[in-house]
C-alpha cells in the first residue's frame, strides 16, 4: 500500500514541474501565455495511442496550440465513437485544420493484446476492433513470420485501417464535398529511436482511397 505522504510528495513535484515548465516558457517569450490564451489555430489534427511513451507535441517538436489531440488505446477510430468523431467535427469544421495523422507506434500493447487474443478486462471490447483488423488481413500475417515482424507489421495495418475508417466518416467525406483542403495521412512511430515513418497512405480527396489503399497493402504481399 502507498503511504499517503510518499503520494503527496510526488504529486508535488508535479505542482513544481510546472511552474518551472511555466516560467521557462515565459523566459522564451513573455507573451506566450497571452497568446495562448487568445485563441487555438492548429493545422493539424493528431489521433494517436495513449500510451505514455508517444507524447504527440514532443515527438514533432510543435509548441502548445499547433496540434489538436484525440488519443486512445490503439489509436482506433469507429464510427460509433461519439468522442472520435466530435474531435474530428470541431477539428476539421471549426478549427479547420488542414492535415489528419493517424499514427500508430511499434510495440503497441492494445495491438499485441488484440492479436495474441490476450484478455484484459473491460478494454477487450474496444480492442475487439483491433482484432477485426487481424482477421481482415490474416493472409497478410502469416504464422511463418517471426512474432515481433507481426507484431510490427498489425501495427502498420491497424493505421492503414484507422485512416480509411477517418476518410469514410461523412465529417471527412463532407469536407472534401465543398472543397475544404483537408489532407489525411497514416504514419507510425518507433519508441526505440523516436523516429516517424510515413506508411505511404496520404489522402486529399473521396476519389483517392480506392487507389492507393490497395497500393499501400500491396506490400505486404511482397514481403511475406
């Protein structure tokens, strides 16, 4: 059991974290607070994992204010999700950002669960989704691979999935059908070197998916 103190202490430091957090950004420009607090006008919208390795701002080194976050276990986006999609409605209809990541990362613990058909508690009913992915594309992750190569590579299909599923959504297909710039792209992230990778599925436009989504998975074909 935690001693109550110990948890105080450390919830402290995250009181102090801040403040030298706030005070050095201050340093850096003495309007910044005000200038946040004036309004948000990001270009991006991010639908990411909520793992705590992949901190979206960090990782693309953008200050606060340029990126807009949805994150969740997997980085899935359905189409019954009221969350996702009020995210993605005020994204793209009021802020009027003009690029989607979906990034995935390597490693995923909702995706190895997903596929391992590991239970763990009341998140197998979001990660059921995840595991329709798996069985989608089963022939594209043969047993022959070695584990951590199909780990890798459900991690790619699951964004290659989540972008389809984004550009799908009538808030995405609406966007295109008045003219609105509006760019989606699926990329993934790698916790052991901190770097992005662009899975080659970039969308501008309702006419697109068709073609390259198979492009995209063509690949995976090659290299079993």
């Amino acid at each position: 059991m935690t001693d109550r103190n110990t948890g105080d202490r450390t919830l402290d430091a995250l009181f102090q974290n801040n403040r030298q957090w706030a005070a050095s950004m201050v340093e850096k420009d003495a309007d910044f607070f005000r200038k946040m607090a004036g309004h948000q006008s990001p270009e991006y919208l991010w639908i990411g994992c909520s793992d705590s390795r992949v901190p979206a701002n960090q990782i693309v080194n953008l200050m606060p204010g340029d990126l807009f976050v949805h994150r969740n276990i997997a980085n899935v986006v359905v189409h019954t999700d009221l969350n996702a999609l009020s995210v993605l409605q005020f994204a793209i209809d009021l802020l009027r950002v003009r690029h989607i990541i979906v990034c995935g990362h390597y490693g995923c613990s909702g995706v190895r669960a997903a596929m391992e058909r590991k239970r763990v508690g009341l998140a197998d009913n979001w990660l059921r989704h995840v595991q329709d992915v798996h069985q989608k594309h089963a022939r594209l992750l043969p047993e022959s691979l070695p584990p951590r190569e199909r780990h890798d590579r459900l991690d790619e299909l699951n964004v290659l999935e989540q972008v389809q599923n984004v550009c799908q959504t009538t808030i995405v297909q609406d966007a295109w059908e008045r003219g609105q710039a509006l760019t989606v792209h699926g990329w993934v992230y790698s916790v052991e070197d901190g770097l992005l990778h662009d899975l080659g599925l970039t969308l501008s436009g309702p006419d697109e998916l068709a073609a390259k989504l198979p492009q995209s998975l063509a690949r995976y074909a090659v290299a079993r």
